[in-house]
C-alpha cells in the first residue's frame, strides 16, 4: 500500500522559488512512487489572499475552488475585484496556471491555526511533511504551528529542508521555535548555520539537507513543457527586494550587456528601470515553467533570489548575485550558506562594484562534485525518513 504523504508548504505565492521547490518535492516522491498532496493551508496576507475588507472567507473559497477545479473564468471574475495592476494580474495567471496543472491539491481550505489543528484527527494522511522555503520563518509565518508541525497525530512527522531564514533571532525566539518542533520525528534544515541556532535545545540530530530544487536534475527539470522561448542571446535579471533608490545596479549589468552586445530580459518585481538605450524586454507573462526554459537559455543570471541562485548552480550556468553589504540579513543569510558551500561566494556583487569582470568562470567540476554528495545524502535522509 501506497504511502500517503501531506505537504506544508508554501506552494501558493506568486514566486518562482516558492513554486519550483514545492514542484520538485512533489515530483522526487511521486518517482519514488509515494503518494504526495499539497495541504491546501492558506493563512496570513500572502499576495494572492483577497484584502480584508472583501467577505473575506466567501472569497477566498472561490479563489481556491479555482485551483482545484481550474477554473478560468472564476480567476476572471475575482481578479478584476483584487487592488493589482494589469501585469502583475498577468503573472498571477500563470502561476495558477502551473499550479492547477503540475500540483496536486488536497479538496479542503484551511485559513487559520485552529481550523487545521482541529481538522488532523479526520485527516488520513500517513505522514505530514513539513517542505523547505521560508516555513519556519517567523518574520514571514508569525511563529505558526501548523507549519511546524506542532499538533497531535499518529501520523508520521518529517521536516525537509525548511528555512529559518535569518540569524538574528534573541535567544527565548529560538528556544520558542525549538519547542514547537519537538515533535517532529526527523528534523531537517537548509541552511547550515540554523543547526547552530537550534541543535542546542533539540535532543534529535538536525540534519542540514539541500534544497528540494537539487533533488531533481537538470535533464529533469526540462522536462517542463514551454512555448516562450527568447531568440539571441541574452541576459536574465530576477531581482527582488531591489534598492529603487541605488541605480549602481541597473548601470553595471547595462554596462556588461553592452560591452557583449547582449540583450536583457526582466523578469520585474519591483518598479526597476534600465537605461532607455539599452535592449530590455519586461516580461510579465513567465509561469515557472517558463522560467526553467528562460533560465536554462540565459546567456548569465543575475539575482538575488536563493532559488534563482539555485537552479543556476544545478544547471552549470554562470550568474551573479547581487547582494547588499548593510541591508537584507535573511537574504544574505540563506544565500550566504548556499555560496559558501559550493564555494562560490566570488559570484557575489554589490552595489558598488564598478565593473563585472567574467561571467564564465565557474569551476563547475568542482561545484558538481559537492552537489552530488548533497544531492545523495538529502535523497536517503527522506527516503529513510518515510521508510522507517
């Protein structure tokens, strides 16, 4: 008999990283013939939520209903409702889009702490498994137990590669979180320096896995259907929580596409604006599957997303990361334990670097051999885990 599996995580966003890493946990247990389903658990001021003042449960009902049922014409409907502008409604569009066709959802909407923890006796799943990004973060979740999977059940429990994120928590936050995980039958991390933070108070050994992406090859991944494809070479830049007030940025890539007589496609999330004279196609329309294609095509990332970052690393492609030596101390956090072990924190840019010297310098041999080790034990450290 099959085992059935219920993931937490935040599969819902309207971004690439969230999106992929729920994708690809999804499809490493499906090949290894587990029976995987996203919990549909919905709580707190995530982009898609509809705004308060809106009959706010009634609402979301007909939002999520769309998901499972894909329905178009009921996203239409609803979205002309939401406070968003004309583009970012494109792109919300093709994130359900990827979501009702790649993602299996559980039928049943869950929007508060209590609604679920009532709920879990009648639930059947045989594990609960608590799945990487930002989860255990409480700057982003408010300390949720759900997602640390702090409730009562027979079923199993197992935590993939969540991540606190940031390291500048007081000691009573840290030893809060540590009592809300106590539970958990197999305690696992993606960044090295949360085991730090955390081991201290856990009696369990926490296990630092990789990130999901990593989980799935690079053959793998283009296995993803697209139809959008850019001619020519090209520069991608996916860039968030930019600095609109620093233009160093947008003037140094400017300066490198030029000089290689590259063009640059922007994926933007934020009101970023290059130079008028330089070749920039704004695209709006890129669902994550397509952004697996235009990734894969680049001629260089430049980010500062960890999963952009990621998938660079997984498909052998030169890019940099544009990282801030005062401000976004998650950001550089997670990032930051990514580099340092793949040994690539020479990728790193900042605002005031003057010139990109080469994109193409990555020992690529190397970085291969240590993701494979990674890769191996993160594979065994879940299967285990399912298993015992």
């Amino acid at each position: 008999m099959s085992v059935k599996i219920g993931i937490l995580t935040t599969f819902f966003s309207p971004n690439y990283g969230a999106a992929l890493q729920a994708y690809s946990l999804y499809v490493f247990l499906e090949k290894y013939c587990y029976e995987p389903e996203f919990i549909n658990y919905r709580k707190g001021n995530v982009v898609f939520y509809v705004p308060e003042n809106m009959q706010e449960r009634e609402q979301k009902l007909s939002f999520f209903q769309l998901i499972m049922r894909k329905s178009k014409n009921a996203f239409i409907k609803l979205s002309k409702k939401l406070p968003r502008d004309s583009n970012s409604k494109l792109r919300d569009e093709e994130f359900i889009k990827f979501i009702s066709k790649f993602l299996k959802i559980g039928d049943t909407l869950y929007t508060s702490e209590k609604e679920f923890i009532d709920a879990v006796p009648g639930m059947s799943y045989d594990v609960f498994l608590c799945g990487s990004d930002q989860i255990w973060n409480p700057m982003v979740h408010n300390f949720d137990q759900v997602y640390y999977l702090n409730f009562k059940t027979n079923a199993k429990k197992i935590a993939y590669a969540p991540s606190i994120a940031y390291n500048q928590f007081t000691e009573r936050e840290i030893k809060r979180i540590c009592d809300s995980i106590r539970s958990i039958d197999y305690i696992s991390v993606r960044e090295k320096s949360t085991i730090i933070w955390l081991q201290p108070y856990i009696e369990k050994k926490i296990h630092h896995v990789i990130d999901p992406t990593f989980l799935l090859s690079k053959n793998e991944w283009l296995t993803l259907p697209s139809e959008k494809r850019i001619e020519g070479n090209y520069i991608l830049v996916y860039l968030l929580n930019y600095n609109e007030q620093n233009e160093n940025i947008t003037k140094l890539i400017s300066r490198y596409a030029k000089e290689n007589q590259y063009k640059i496609i922007c994926l933007p999330y934020t009101n970023i604006k290059f130079p008028k004279d330089i070749h920039v196609e704004y695209r709006y329309d890129i669902a994550p599957n397509d952004f697996i294609h235009l990734l894969n095509g680049a001629e260089c990332i430049i980010t500062n997303s960890f999963h952009a970052t990621a998938l660079s690393i997984n498909f052998n492609k030169p890019f940099f990361v544009v990282s801030s030596r005062f401000r976004n101390q998650g950001l550089q956090t997670r990032l930051s334990d990514l580099l340092e072990l793949t040994k690539l924190e020479h990728r790193k840019i900042y605002p005031d670097t003057e010139y990109i010297k080469d994109f193409h310098n990555i020992d690529y041999e190397a970085v291969n051999e240590v993701i494979s080790v990674y890769r191996k034990y993160g594979e065994e450290y879940l299967l285990h885990a399912i298993g015992d």
